[in-house]
C-alpha cells in the first residue's frame, strides 16, 4: 500500500499535465508530494527518507518552474532525485559497516555482505543511469520536433518509461538476488 501511496504525486502529475498543462502539473505535483509526506507522518509519526527528499526536490525544482515560468527545473527534478540516491547509496558503499540497502531491507532479506554490496552498487549505477537518461530524454531527444511534443515526449517518459525500467529493474535484482537468499536465524 505505501508503494501505491508514493505513486500519488506521479499520477496527479501525469493527470494534470494532459488536461492544463505543465504548470498546473508542477503545482499538482508539490501538493502531491506534500500529501504524501503528510500522509507517511501520520501514519507511523516518521519521516521517510525518499518521499521527503522528492518533496524537497519538487518543491525546489517546482517552485522555481513556476515562478519563472520555465519548465525546465521541473524536468531536472527526476535527474536530482535519482542522483541524490545514487550518490547516498554510493557513500554506504564505501564508507559504514553495511550499506543502505542492507540497512532498508536487512530485515525482511538475510544476504551475505558481498551480495549486499553488489545490490547496493547495482541500485546506485542504476539511479545514476536513470538520471542520465532522464536529461537526455528531456533536453536533446526529438531535437527537431516542437517543443509541445518534446515535453509530451519527456512527461510519457518519466511516468512510463522511468516506472517501467524501475519495475524491470526491481524483477531482474529479485531474481538474482533470490538464489543468494539465506536462511533466518534461529
């Protein structure tokens, strides 16, 4: 149920964007977020680390959109989050006793260390990919055609393609993860 919650400011998002268009998507998007959060705190009277920092990233990257009217901070907003996991994922493979998966999952997933660090790295290479194509996807994909169409193009993308790849990504690291799967202690 919480995965489907997180999806909320997505779906609102994509909404919004095809019946007003990409500024009142952005504003959708904030207050998406925001409900989300707001949603989580009441719930178990905790702050989740990736809603929270999508909400402080849309409403960074959203406010400036608005503002300034210019789409472009919200389609860095993907490239951002996904980045700012990587990279947190990046720092507990190096540095802390077990990484962050490991800490996120440890608990549901008995796993040696060696394969731990192999999810973690995969996730981490995986987000900065997604980030990478987020911006390619956003900026120089269909470089020719107007700029109505490249946005249509990008918020497609980012509610499809990136959900998609996340989706296929998750059933590839469970399968291989599954044949490494540990018996619980006792």
């Amino acid at each position: 149920m919480k995965q489907l919650i997180e999806f909320f400011p997505l779906i609102l998002f994509f909404a919004v964007y095809y019946a007003w268009g990409i500024y009142p998507a952005t504003a959708a998007a904030i207050i998406g977020s925001l409900a989300v959060v707001g949603w989580g705190w009441r719930r178990s009277r905790k702050l989740e680390t990736v809603p929270l920092v999508t909400l402080v990233v849309v409403a960074v990257m959203g406010g400036l959109t608005l503002a300034l009217q210019d789409d472009i901070f919200i389609k860095w907003k993907p490239t951002l989050v996904h980045w700012a996991l990587a990279a947190a994922l990046l720092a507990t493979q190096w540095f802390g006793r077990a990484t962050a998966l490991e800490k996120i999952l440890g608990g549901q997933l008995r796993l040696p260390r060696r394969i731990w660090r192999r999810v973690n790295l995969a996730w981490a290479l995986f987000f900065a990919a997604a980030g990478a194509l987020n911006l390619y996807v956003a900026f120089y994909y269909g470089a020719g055609l107007s700029e109505q169409t490249r946005t249509d193009h990008w918020v497609n993308f980012k509610v499809f393609g990136l959900t998609g790849l996340s989706l296929l990504f998750v059933i590839v690291q469970m399968a291989l993860v599954a044949r490494h799967l540990q018996e619980p202690k006792q």
